[in-house]
C-alpha cells in the first residue's frame, strides 16, 4: 500500500511526506520494514494513522523517516500540514 495523502477536516496531512514517497515508489510495508531495523516495534496500520493525523509523530520517527525516504526537505516542511484555502 502506498502511502496516501488524508484529509481531515479540511486539512492535508503531510502532503510532502506523501510526494516523497510516491516519487521514489515506497510503500508502508517497505517503510515499516525499515523503521523494524532501527528498532521500533510498529505496524503498517498504525504508521498509517500516525500519517493521517491520529496519533503524533515525535521527532524521533520524524528523523528516522526523513533519513529512511532520503528526502533533502526539512523536517518542518517533510511534515507541513496544508489546510484548505
């Protein structure tokens, strides 16, 4: 499953997070499988609703995602919600 871009509520969660990822074809099993080999005991259902707003992303994961998905974007922007205009 690829990751997909969530709205709530009238705002895009992410959406960079989500370009990223589509641009170099990662899929949530592969980014699981990664954050499983730095040690984070995680599922592909619950990294999807940490990226679709339900529960938060600390700042760990958000590094350790940059690193795994090998994006130049900070963080700040990697992880920009964008509400509707």
């Amino acid at each position: 499953m690829y990751v997909q871009s969530i709205t709530k509520g009238g705002v895009t969660m992410y959406p960079n997070f989500r370009a990223e990822t589509a641009r170099k074809k990662l899929t949530l099993e592969k980014i699981v499988e990664e954050l499983r080999k730095l040690g984070y005991k995680i599922s592909v259902s619950h990294l999807s609703q940490k990226l679709a707003g339900k529960y938060p992303i600390t700042l760990k994961e958000a590094k350790d995602l940059k690193k795994i998905i090998e994006t130049d974007l900070p963080i700040e922007e990697l992880f920009e919600i964008e509400e509707a205009s």
